[in-house]
C-alpha cells in the first residue's frame, strides 16, 4: 500500500476496539510505568493480544517480547509508547513503515512527554516529526503527554495506573491525566462509581476534546460525558458538537485554568491556552454543558447521572433524620437558585404524620421532612414510597447520620423495597447523604450496588441535584423551542 | 442549704470536670442510647464514678444502678438525662431537692426532645418547668435536645454517638449534635482530627453559645476553636466574646438557615431564629471569625487549624507532581482573592531547578512548582526543605496522587525529615492533597501522625489555606491599630 492511496483520519472506534496492543518500553521490573501498563492490559477482561516491545527482554510478565514493531506477527491494531521522545520520533517511522508493508494499526497512544508541552521549540519539532508520517496515513495519535485509554467494554486498557474498574455507562475525557486518575482512585473504594471509557487527551497533537466528545456521543456504551478540560482549541466546532450531544447524553465539564496564574499552570501543563473563563462559562451554558466550579461537586455530579434518571421537574424534597445536615442541604438548594422546594400533596402530608412520630417535623419548610432520630429501618419504606409516589416532588436528597443501632442489611432492603418499587420510567433521582462519609463504607456499598448514589455533604448533594435539574430543563427548553 | 445562698451561675469547668456522673435513663439494651451513654462514658480515660439510674435495674453495664438520683452517695456532679420530657421536669425537682441538701450538682445534660424547639406552647412551658428550680440554683443545663458533652482531657462523655476519641486542643460547639458528631466520624477513620472539649448546646435554654466560645477562650486545652451555628440569641454579646476569642484562638464557623427556607428549618430543628445573613457575615468578618461556606471547608479548616501554624504573610507556594490538580489549586487560592502566589528567591529557584528533573516546571507560573511524575521519594526532602526555608514563601500546599512504585514509609521519612528540619517557631503552614481521597488511607494516616493535615481536593486545600491568610491577616490587623 502506499500513503496517498488514505489520507482520511482513522475512526476512534478502532482504537477502543483494538484487538492486539503493542506496548513499547515494556519493562521487566515491577513498579515502572512499562511493566505496569503491561499487567493492567493483562489483567482486564481483554480477548485480544498484548505485545510487549522491548529489545532486551525475551519474555515480560509471562508474554513474548519483541525486539521491534515490525517484527510482530498478524495484525496489529494499537501501539503503546512509553519510550523517550527522540526513541518516539524513531518508532513513529517504523509504524509507518509497517502501515505501509501491512495497513494496520489503527492508532497509537504516546505516553512519553518532552513534546509541544513545554512551549519549547526543540519539543514542539518533536512533536511535529512523530505526527507527520502517521497523520499522513491516517493513524490516530493519542497524547503525547496522556495516560491513554481504557475501555471497561471491550477490554483495552494502557493505563499504567488503572487497573480492571467497574463497568458502567459513563464515559471520560481528560487534559490531565492525573487528574482523571484521580477521580476513578477517589470512586473505587466506596464504589461510587463505574466506568465506560477513558481517555486523556494529553497534549492533543491529533485526537482533540471535540473529536472524542463527538466520538462518545455515538458510542452505544455511553450513556453520559465527563470531561476535565484546561483549554480548547477549535471553540465553535467543540460548542457545535457538545451542543448536539447534550441532545441526549449529559455532558459534565470541570474547567480549569479560571485565573491567570491558573492559565499559566495550563500553558506549562499541556501547552494549552485557557483563554477567557467567562466565554467559556457562556458556551457551556448554551451548549447544555454542565459546568461544575468545586471538585466534590464534579464528582459527584458524574456519579450521580451515572446511576439516576433526570428529574422531570425542579421541586426537590429534602428528607432528613437530622436537622443539621438538613438545614444545610436546604440553604445550598435553593442558593443555586434553581431549585424549589417540593410541594407535597395533602394527601402525602396527611400519611407521613400518620406513619412517622409526633415528633417528626412534615413540610415546615415546604419541602422539608425530618422523621427525627425516632425512626427506624423500617419506617423509612413507607415514607420513601409516599414522598416518590407524590405528584409535588421530582427528586428526593435523603440525609443520614447511620445512628450505631441500625442494621445496615435492614436500612438497605426497606429503602430500595421503596426505590424498586416504582417502575424504571417512573423512577425520580434520589440522591442519598451519610454524614459520616468513609466510616460507613460497607452501608454506602450496599447503596451503590443498588443504584442509590451516595455522597457525604449535604451542600454537595445540593449542587449535585441542581445540576441535574438544571440540565434536565435546558434539554426541556430545546424540545420545547424545537432547537 | 438554701437558695437564697447561691444564685450566680456555675462554671461550665464544674460540667467538663465532673467527677462523677449519674446517667437518668441507663439502659440495659444495647443499642438504646441509654445504653450506649453508659459504654461510652466508661470506654473513656476517667477517673471518676459512674452511676446509672434507672427503677427497674439493679446493675447496667457491670455499674450498680440507683433508682433514683437522691439514692446516690457521696458527691455527685453532673446528671445526664435520658428520659421522657415529662420525666425531666420531675428530675429537676429532684436535683434541685438534692441541692439544697448536699450542695452538689453543677451542671445537667438533657439529651431528651420534646421542649422549646417545636415552638408549641406545651414544650416551652415544660422546658420553663424543668429550668426553673436549676437556674435558681445556679446549676447549668446543656440542652434540652442535644448530644451533650465530652473531654478527651478530663475524660467526662455523655454523647452516645461517640466512643472515645483521639486528643488534641480543638474544640467544638454545635448547634446540632448530628452535625458535630458527623464531623468527628468522618475525620474519623482517617485521623484527620484530634478533639478536646465537645459540647452541643442544643435549644440554649441555659447554657448559649457565646458562654462556650468565652469558656474555650479561657480553657488552657483549647486552642482552636469549631462552631456550628444556627442563630444566636444576644448577638451583640456573642460577637463582643468573639471578637476577645479570636485575638488568641482562631474561630472557625458555619452558619446555615442562611435561606429563608433554611431559616424554616432552623425554627422546626433547634427554635433558634437564624435571622439575616448579610448581618451575620459583617458581624463575623468584624469579630475576626472564619466563616467557611461548604462543609468540606469547614471540616479541613479546622482539621488544618489543629495541626498547623498560622502563617505569617500571604504568599503561598504550590508544589505539585501533578499538573491538573495544580492548577485547580492555583485558580482556587487566586479566586479567594486573599492570597497571593509565592515569590521564590533566585536562589531558591536556582536550586530547584538543579535538584529537579529537567521536564520540572520551576516557579511557571509565580510561585508554581511542578515536579512531574519523575519525582522520587528522596527528592521530596530537598525540594520540601528549599521550598519551606525561602523568604519568598509563607505557605506550602503539597499536591500528590501517589504512584503505584512509591513507598509510603520512604516519602513519610523524606517529607517529615524536611518539614521536622526547622524548630517549631519558625514552621510554616503546610497542607498536603492526596487527590486518591480515602483510597490512600494509610498513607494520609501517616501524615496525619506526622501533623500534617491532608485533604482529597486541591479546591477545599486553596481555601483552607486562604481562611488561614484571613485569619493571620485579621488578628495582625488587630494588632498593628492595637485593638
């Protein structure tokens, strides 16, 4: 084959769905980076081949090793760098080479950095010699400056800090690596959440944020989009894309480099330019882009959408044993000034006085219940169901002080009796706070596991549940106008 | 004795110092709270005597039990009720009876509901009732509707929800006991916090909040200070004792029922009025408190407070590994409008760049340091030391997502060996960020051992650090107009 015969940009698809990954700069010794890439892709539920490149090694982690791409046999869908850059330049001919002789690797994921980051001329040539003979076939690069991708679906994973996760329908995109690390290490323990795929853009000297979130949008295993970003290049064409992928799939956003100081720390980053917050603030907003200011409150907020439907209103009962952390939740609620309260019916008023105690506080604030810490296990069911069921809410934030006499088996099957007992397209979010966070970790599990979204604030609750009416209703608002 | 003899009121030191306790309301059934007020109290260090009350027992818990609180020999401190509201308004007669014949009982705790704070005329009267003949009498009463006390010094506990505790010199005082006691299980697990004196004043009737911050204020094991509050009574007395407090022990406070529907909630929780927050912001800014806006500030601020020094200027460093995060600290500390970037010398910043690898990014943007992913545990004492030592730095705040191939015990070593180099007047305040959250437990428990606070989000980081500035900033202002 010859390089003029394709000059089209190879889809993300063949990168995701790789079925042979080679992983140059695999290593032998426990610990670096190039053996761990090397276990993780092992360790995944990954029926394809993994290669390891490495010239000094005939066998790593078990695999046969070999001493350059070119030498590997069959096809060859994906491969790995995580050599210095110079070594990158080098290995980026042999690919072509082999796309030439063979036409496969759909695509390679640069790990390395000591390219464009820097803003260095020497590193920005780096960069340009690398892409040239892939781009002129079509080979897609990912990174350089990325930790790459994994895929919870198919298998793929070249993460050298990501092992096996939890599978789910939520999808991430990252300008930091570490950071989107961060929070999949931050979910793990408490199972707050599951993944789809993952990918970091690193330095976006091919892939870029746009292409991804495009790619996402039509991906069948993605149901919702997160994304850190510290700048954007093509603006128009990112807006174009997320505006119509918020059509249907929510779209998370953390963006930083707010500050100019904070730009700067972008620029040394990634090479990226941050550009104005408030333009980026008015795109997002247009473009149905749910734009979160707090990192508790971008976690949560993608945790959250992974597990719950939308509300189909904006009246939000808080239900509470505890007046504190209910007071707070209530504050910060309608401090968004998106939110109102709910307004229960009589009808469901009348049944929680009957059902809870003489103590129990119903509607004072609108909106508001506190079952006090009278109530046990078992009365929750009751009154989870009424406050569901009830015409006047379309969200629920339950928050908890787990009080040491309660059994956590029993708190789990009254709430979710409650919680299932509504058919999946009449189900409302329900946002659950443990006020003790990590030291009720075995209860949040058993939540989680069955699709209550856990959190420990009250005030992030708050935002996390305006979000979602927030962007339930700009998607309202576009049917309504027949946008 | 009679009445007329005494009428001043006690010291709430005669409360925390008891030594010795009667639990009215001891139960037999674990689980119950009357139960696990007993085991609570006798888990801690005390040196003191505990007796359970309760007609229909003879021993609780392995304690002789009386049925009666007039039964009780010898001196008796502190009584700690547990019973029907009804049944607390006959206690009172009993205590005061108890009184005029022994002299003793300096303070009562009233854990039970059902008084002033649903705002019906029948709890007001009885919680009228029950005061009377104690406050004639100068004995204090905590409550009613509150968790109580404990002192981690003394070793005095009356909370069912809190076994004992880590020690340090911070103290707390709530309005609601959920939200303290939530506070002190999630720092927990991960020893964010140590405590010293804890007190939930619950509907004020006796004992208010301005009395306990002037009582902190003097009592030689406090420290810093943590006040959750709903609404203050004598606002004008409690910013005057504040404004005293805070010239030698930081404040920090979160006020909620800042909504009107907040406020709702207030009034059915503790009865308290939360009244306008404007007025409350001004009247906290003045009185030198620190005024934190979401629970995760809050917590960490006071967790930081306990460990660290204030600083002495405004230029903070950040020194990372980690891009992302880095700058989502940056843009935080810059937002807060209170600090500023550190200004490293030449010198300083010379030498960085020598220890550092080359990819290092020294002082890009002002006061920036990241250190990439190359970094090593060793390398962490040299940067730390340079960094803490210059001029041009009165803060540090340390972000990490630990990799796979560190040790925990080498970078503890190094980070406590540069942190531990300099004699204790001339420490800076450090915070350090595991943005990995609870998925690094042990390691963050090691630093926190080593007294440095670590926090999971480099935003809540930015804004502990800045409430410190504030704070610092505030009482040299005081100072330098000798106010």
């Amino acid at each position: 084959m010859r390089v003029t015969k394709q000059v089209t940009k190879g889809s993300l698809s063949g990168v995701f769905n790789a079925k042979s990954i080679a992983i140059v700069g695999a290593s032998p010794r426990p610990g670096k980076p190039g053996n761990q890439i090397v276990r993780n892709a092992k360790a995944m539920d990954f029926d394809g081949l993994i290669y390891p490149v490495n010239p000094t090694q005939s066998t790593i982690e078990g695999l046969k090793c070999y001493k350059n791409i070119l030498d590997i046999p069959g096809r060859l869908d994906l491969v790995v760098l995580i050599v210095g850059a110079d070594e990158c330049v080098r290995i980026a001919q042999d690919i072509a080479r082999r796309w030439d002789e063979k036409g496969d690797v759909a695509g390679i994921v640069v790990v390395s950095a000591g390219f464009g980051e820097g803003g260095s001329a020497d590193g920005l040539a780096k960069e340009k010699a690398m892409l040239e003979p892939l781009q002129a076939r079509g080979i897609r690069v990912i990174g350089p400056n990325c930790l790459g991708i994994a895929d919870q679906h198919s298998g793929v994973n070249t993460i050298f800090d990501l092992p096996p996760y939890l599978k789910s329908e939520v999808s991430v995109v990252s300008q930091s690596g570490a950071f989107a690390a961060s929070f999949l290490m931050w979910a793990k323990d408490l199972e707050l959440f599951g993944l789809s795929k993952f990918l970091t853009v690193g330095n976006m000297a091919d892939v870029d944020m746009d292409e991804v979130v495009e790619f996402f949008g039509e991906d069948k295993n993605t149901k919702v989009i997160a994304m850190y970003l510290e700048g954007i290049r093509q603006g128009r064409r990112f807006v174009e894309v997320a505006k119509k992928v918020s059509q249907t799939k929510p779209i998370v956003a953390f963006k930083s480099g707010r500050t100019d100081f904070g730009s700067g720390a972008v620029r040394s980053h990634t090479g990226a330019v941050a550009g104005n917050d408030k333009i980026y603030d008015g795109a997002f907003r247009q473009a149905g882009i749910i734009r979160t200011v707090a990192v508790a409150e971008f976690y949560y907020t993608i945790c959250a959408l992974g597990k719950q439907p939308l509300p189909r209103g904006k009246r939000i009962c808080v239900l509470t044993a505890i007046g504190g952390p209910g007071t707070i939740c209530i504050d910060a609620l309608l401090a968004t000034g998106v939110v109102e309260m709910a307004s229960l019916s009589d009808h469901a008023k009348n049944h929680l006085k009957e059902t809870l105690a003489r103590t129990a506080v119903v509607d004072e604030p609108q909106g508001y219940v506190d079952m006090t810490a009278s109530v046990t296990e078992e009365l929750h069911e009751e009154v989870i169901k009424t406050i569901l069921a009830d015409e006047g809410v379309d969200g629920l934030i339950y928050l908890i002080t787990p009080p040491a006499f309660f059994s956590n088996e029993k708190l789990v099957e009254h709430f979710l009796n409650a919680y299932n007992s509504f058919p999946k397209e009449k189900r409302k979010p329900l946002l659950s706070v443990f006020t003790f966070g990590s030291h009720v970790a075995e209860l949040r599990r058993l939540f989680e596991r069955g699709g209550i979204p856990t959190l420990e604030f009250p005030d992030v609750a708050a935002s996390v549940m305006a979000n979602m009416v927030w962007y339930s209703e700009w998607r309202k608002s576009r049917l309504n106008y027949g946008l």
